[in-house]
C-alpha cells in the first residue's frame, strides 16, 4: 500500500525551499501528498531554531500535529531544530518517532540508534512550484560571526551552490518570479574561489531566464555599485537590506558593519539612482546594552529614511553566541514598549506609502485568483494586491490603484496578459 505523507513548514523562506526538496524526495520513494496530517502515514515538521519565539512555535505545532496524526502514523522532526538540538529534542519529546538532521533521510520510522545514509539536501531536486514565484536556496551556512546569531553553529560554513545547478532548478520550477535566499546572499561564491561579487552574474542569468528575480538578505557592506546597478536594472529594484540597528556603538556590541549615516547615504544614493526604489528592512530591539539615546537614533532613523517595509524583533539570547554572555539584559517590559513604538511609527510610514499609490497604473503577477503583487512587495512578508477575481493566476497584468487598506492595496481594471519569458 502506497505510504503518504504531510510536511509542515515553520520558519524562514530557507525552510520552504528545504521542504520543497523534501517533498521531491518523498515523491521520488513513492510516497504520495497526504490531504491533511490527519490522513498521512508520515508527519513531518520542519522547524525553526532561530529564536525562542520560534522554537516556541515548533515545539507546539510538533504537539499540536501528534494530537490529530493518525494510529500508527509517524511523527518526524527536522530544521533547525533538529540539527541544533538533537537526541536532546529526542528526549524532551518522547511523541517524536525519528529527529532527522539535514542531512538524514526523513521517511524513515526512527533513526535514533540507527545507520542511516545521508544526503546533500542543499541540491536535491525540486518539483515544479505550484505557485507563479519560488524561493531558490543559492548558500548554505554562513561564515559572519554575528554577536546574535547561532546559525553559523548549526548551518556551519558558507557553502555555495554552481551556478549550474542553481539555473537547472530555476527552470524546472517554471515560475514567473523567482526570489533568491541565503544566509548570506552578497556573498555567494567566495567559498568556492570564484570571486566575492558572483552574485552579480548569477542574478543576471536568473533574469534572462525568468520575468522577475528578486533578492532576498543583503548586508549593508555588501551592497556594491555594480550590484546596484544589477538590481535596478532588473526591473525589480527591491533592496532588502539586513541593517539589524543604526547605533555605532551598539552595532559595534552586535559585531556588525555601518551605522545610521552610513545606511542613510547608501539608500539616499539609491533613490538618487532609482527614484521609486523600495526597501525593507528588520531591526532588533533591546539588544544588551541598548540605551535610550540608541533607542531614539532609531526612531530617528525609521522616521527620516522611511523604509517602505520593517521588521522588528526582540532580542532573544542564544545560547553558544557572543551576545548571550553580554551585561545590561534589557528588561522585557522595556522592550516590549521600545516594539510598539516602532512599529507604531513604521505602520504609519507604510501606510502612507501605499496610499501614495492610489491612482497610479501598476504591473501585477497574479499569485491566486484575487491577489496579485507588483515588483514593490516581496511574496509572504510584504502587503498584497486585491485584484480582480477574473485574472488568470500566473499572469501578469496591467490595473488601476484605487484604495489602499494599510499594507494592501486595492485595484480595479485589467490590462493584457503577457507572456512569459521562454
């Protein structure tokens, strides 16, 4: 009897694309989708690790599916949890059957005690996307050393794929929008001896390929001219750009590049350069060590710059990284109060912006029937495009902005379909 198989993903755009070779995999076995997690024989959670919030999730969503999964089916971990905690999460959690690292097969029943052949999980295969845009994985690991920061400690070393490999898995998902993801973006290719700047020639022969190719995480060191110019030639001028603060000092504590002005410059550069540019960022607040002049240079900040997108998050101490053994904690009140205040401040920001828009003529791809993105939002983390239901989803089309309802935008009218880039 033919085995099927459910896959929850938690977590950051990497995950996804690990879960999509996963699913390649287990098609590959001869598993088949199951229609919920109630009908399969295998429950797979691929998990997050990131930071206590997230390991949070993880743990409950793993609960949460063992109370619904069916007699006799298993229940498998993997992500960043896995690899970081192992036959720790093993132990905590007896209802997990089989805790599989990145590089352990998951279809198996249990693989504690077990020998089990690994596999480059970092270039497996991917099924076609059901979706008119992908995320493509281009790097694993990173080789930063972020005060922050434990993924260097369970990813490991920066470790880049060819730029064949990557371009076979661009044209076998067959999507319109492709968005490319890693730790460390700007950096692919220094690890192979290729040159620091290969993300340049890997993004231009992304483009040939596809309508729209967007990136994903770049550090503000990295953000060269000639990337840049790559960028806004593209047709997507999309810069989201990992600034984390704009204090000097505090940046310094977080063993990261820049500072306010540094940053200002270089996005005021941009817009000297591409006028409509859009930009997102994500912040952490009450690192330890943050003061009330810190707190208030990145009000300043976010309030002058206007981003048209920002995260923030609070900090969370990780254990194995420079910041956990730092003094002066920030009291989780005190944070909480510094959170809402941004993000007050950044809601209005964007929903100024968007309402900026109203009345112009847009280009949109249309992810599902009704929602619809121009090349200003990024799929899953920025706002949407409520278009007209009629529109074929994976096509573009020219509509009219005619209300904005914070993020979101509303449009009214269709222009021609376009085809795609062959």
């Amino acid at each position: 009897m033919t085995e099927s198989f459910w896959i929850e993903t938690l977590g950051c755009p990497k995950n996804e694309v690990d879960s999509d070779k996963l699913v390649g995999t287990m098609l590959a076995d001869g598993l088949v989708p199951a229609d919920s997690p109630e009908s399969a024989d295998v429950v797979v959670v691929n998990t997050c690790a990131f930071v206590e919030q997230a390991r949070q999730e993880s743990i409950d969503t793993i609960l949460g599916l063992d109370s619904v999964r069916a007699p006799g089916a298993r229940l498998v971990v993997t992500g960043c949890m896995a690899e970081r905690y192992g036959e720790e999460l093993s132990q905590a959690l007896p209802e997990i059957d089989s805790v599989a690292g990145f590089g352990v097969p998951v279809t198996l029943g249990s693989t504690r005690g077990s020998k089990t052949s690994p596999f480059d999980l970092l270039n497996l295969p991917r099924p076609k996307s059901t979706s008119p845009w992908a995320y493509v994985k281009v790097a694993e690991g990173c080789d930063r050393a972020c005060g922050f920061c434990a993924i260097p400690t369970f990813r490991g070393k920066q470790r880049s794929r060819s730029v064949h490999d990557i371009l076979a898995e661009v044209d076998a998902l067959e999507a319109r929008e492709i968005v490319l993801v890693a730790q460390d973006l700007a950096a692919y290719g220094r690890d192979q001896g290729v040159g620091e700047r290969s993300i340049v020639p890997l993004m231009k022969a992304v483009a040939e390929r596809v309508d729209r190719v967007r990136l994903l995480y770049l550090y503000p060191s990295d953000l060269t001219d000639e990337l840049v110019d790559t960028i806004c030639s593209s047709g997507v001028p999309y810069f989201d750009l990992s600034l984390q603060h704009v204090s000097s000092p505090l940046l310094r504590r977080m063993k990261r590049w820049g500072d306010g002005d540094r940053f200002s410059a270089r996005i005021n550069a941009i817009r000297q350069r591409e006028p409509g540019a859009a930009f997102r960022s994500n912040f952490i607040v009450g690192y330890p060590g943050e003061t009330e002049e810190d707190h208030d240079q990145l009000l300043d900040f976010v309030e002058s710059v206007r981003l048209d997108w920002c995260g923030f998050f609070p900090f969370s101490r990780e254990d194995g990284t420079y910041a956990a053994a730092l003094d002066n904690q920030i009291p989780e009140e005190l944070v909480a109060e510094r959170l809402a205040e941004l993000t007050e401040l950044q809601d209005r920001i964007t929903a100024a912006k968007r309402d900026e828009m109203i009345g112009s003529l847009v280009e949109v791809l249309v992810d599902s029937p009704g929602v619809g993105r121009t090349w200003r939002e990024a799929p899953e983390i920025d706002g949407i495009v409520m278009v007209p239901s009629e529109l074929e989803s994976g096509s573009f089309a020219t509509v009219t902005i005619v209300d904005a309802l914070g993020p979101d935008l509303v449009a009214a009218g269709a222009g021609p379909v376009e085809e795609a880039k062959s």
